[in-house]
C-alpha cells in the first residue's frame, strides 16, 4: 500500500511541475474525462465543479457507450487543478485523460 501510495505522490508531484512550466496562474485549465454512458458518477463528478463557474462540453462515443466530458475552469494554482483530480479519482468508472 505504501508503495502505491509514494507512486501516487510521485505521479503528483511530476504532474505539479508540468503545470507550473506549461501555463500561468491564476488561468483557464481545461479537464477532461472519460465517463460510462450509463454511469451516474457523470452528475456527480459536475457537482465538482459546481462554484467554479464551469465552461461544460460533453460528447457521446459512436456507440453510446462513453461520454467525454471537457471542462473549462478558471483556476488559481496547480494544487487546485489536483485537488479536483483526485476528487474526480474518487468516482469510480471515471477516466481522467
């Protein structure tokens, strides 16, 4: 389990840096994820973003069966762009691209 745990840390702590060096902040961040049509979990992963003023676009796959789910939110720090990933981690069936 600890050794999930420091990969998790580790994938963090990259993933803290790409966003520092790819864009400016406070700015817009664009989220995306994939999630089972059938899924409740779709309602429950837009309640995340419910008082972050969401920009929502969602789309079907050809058969119906996923849906993609972008979203475009201002943010103010890349730690807030991964408290909302791993909110988002806490859904199960969703697909975080």
């Amino acid at each position: 389990m600890a050794q999930t745990q420091s990969k998790s840390d580790d994938f963090y702590s990259r993933f803290y840096d790409q966003l520092l060096e790819s864009q400016s902040w406070p700015g817009v961040y664009l989220f995306k994820f994939i999630v089972k049509a059938e899924s409740q979990h779709l309602n429950k992963l837009k309640k995340i973003f419910n008082n972050l003023n969401p920009n929502f676009s969602e789309r079907s796959s050809s058969k119906n069966t996923f849906t993609s789910l972008s979203i475009k939110v201002k943010m103010d720090t890349p730690e807030s762009v991964i408290q909302v990933y791993k909110k988002a981690g806490e859904l199960e069936g969703i697909i975080a691209l």
